[in-house]
C-alpha cells in the first residue's frame, strides 16, 4: 500500500462514513471534526458538509450555522443554503 500525505483524513472519513451507517452521529462528528481541525484538505468541505447535514438532523443549530458559514466562504456555492438556514434557525 503506498503512503500518502492524506492518508490520516481519507481514514476519518471512512470512519466518519460507517459511523454515520451504523447510527453512532457522535463517532461521526468526531472523525468529521478531525477532518476540519487539520484545516485545508482535499476533505475538508466534504467534512464540514456532513457535520452540517448531522448537525441539522440533530437540532443543533449552532454548530450547523457555522458549518455552512464555513462552507460557504469556501464555496460560494452553499450561501444560498446559508441564507435559507438563517431564515428557519
């Protein structure tokens, strides 16, 4: 198997994945939260989108406020979902 400088976020995720499969959203925070605390990343928009999709199903709409603030300054393209979030939180 090569090594790769990636390697660590690639295993979050795939954990961040099952987790979120098999029900457990607190495991599937932390490993997104992983992801997200290493800061610029091939992953780190697929991460904050999870946490705010697990944030939002949960009901904590703080934490799923800032995701999508995050998101889109990364991404234009989630301000539109920012700004209809704003409307119902």
């Amino acid at each position: 198997m090569h090594d790769f400088d990636h390697q660590h976020i690639y295993k979050w995720l795939a954990a961040a994945y099952l987790a979120e499969v098999t029900g457990d959203d607190d495991a599937a925070l932390n490993n997104y939260q992983a992801i997200v605390d290493q800061g610029e990343s091939p992953l780190l928009e697929e991460a904050l989108n999870r946490v705010a999709f697990l944030c939002i199903r949960t009901g904590d709409s703080n934490a799923a406020m800032l995701a999508l603030t995050v998101l889109a300054e990364l991404n234009p393209m989630y301000q539109t979902t920012l700004d209809q979030f704003k409307k119902v939180a």
